[in-house]
C-alpha cells in the first residue's frame, strides 16, 4: 500500500514496514536508526537488513516505520531515496553499534565515493537511548534529524502507529 504525503513524497507500507516485534528484552540500550538508498529494490534491501538484524544476537528488533520515497537533497543529479527508521535494542556501546552498521552497509555494498553520493543502504544512527556523544566519529543525536524529511516523517509516523 502506499500514500501520497505531497507531490515529492510517499509513505510505503510493506509487511515489514511498518511492524511490531514486541519482543522482552534484557538488552540495556535503545538505538533509533535510519535507514535509506537509492541503488537497486530497495524494498528488497531493506527486508534483507531486518533479517539479518533480527538473526544477529547482538540486536533485539522492537519496531519499523513505514518507508518514505522523498527526493534526494545535496547531490540532486540521483534517483530518489526510499528511508525508514528501525528501533532495536542491543547491549553494545555506541561505538560498536557504529561498527556494526558499517558492516552492515558494506555487506550490502555500499560505496562511498563522495558526500550525498548515490548509495546502496546508508544507516545512520538517529538516537542511541538518552545519551549525547560527540566525537569525530560519531555525533548522537544525530545532527541533521531535525532538518530531514526522510527522518521526521518516518518517526512520526511510528509515534502515530504505535501510540
């Protein structure tokens, strides 16, 4: 099913997009990530990703929002973007979170060949419970949340789903 926001943007619900996982958990920390791309089925990508999260012991996935097609912003000469948001919980810090997702984004291929680029799977991570760190490598909350449609809309609509 999909549902037109606005002439740039559409909000794609899938079986894994938006879901609820509830599962109990232990797991000390909740991360908030974002996911999105614009190279290959990113549908398919992103149905990959929540497998291969939900199978890593390392994470407990909670919850998924709906995808949003919006375009791209910086590089404007590329395709449009399909993003979402993930929420999970994992005993990791933050910089081992970071890592992970990393390997995550190189399993799927992507390239970073300059900023705003073209990209297979780009996963940043939005919140990482209640902390704030800011080193040179990894800035939580994530700076540019609050300026980016492919964020806001995606979280939105997961506080509207599962209030």
């Amino acid at each position: 099913m999909k549902k037109k926001i606005s002439k740039d943007l559409t909000l794609f619900y899938t079986p894994n997009f938006p879901k609820s996982y509830k599962k109990d958990t232990r797991k000390k920390y909740h991360v908030t990530i974002g996911i999105g791309g614009n190279i290959g089925n990113m549908k398919k990508t992103f149905d990959k990703l929540i497998l291969c999260l939900k199978q890593d012991t390392r994470f407990t996935v909670l919850r998924t929002s709906p995808l949003l097609l919006n375009p791209p912003f910086g590089f404007l000469e590329q395709n449009d973007f399909l993003n979402g948001i993930i929420t999970f919980k994992t005993n990791l810090s933050a910089n081992a979170v970071l890592k992970a997702m990393q390997r995550y984004e190189n399993k799927f291929g992507r390239k970073r060949s300059f900023q705003d680029a073209p990209r297979t799977l780009d996963i940043d991570i939005i919140f990482f419970d209640n902390k704030k760190i800011n080193t040179e490598k990894l800035i939580i909350p994530h700076k540019d949340r609050a300026n980016r449609e492919s964020v806001i809309i995606p979280l939105e609509e997961m506080k509207r789903i599962y209030k």
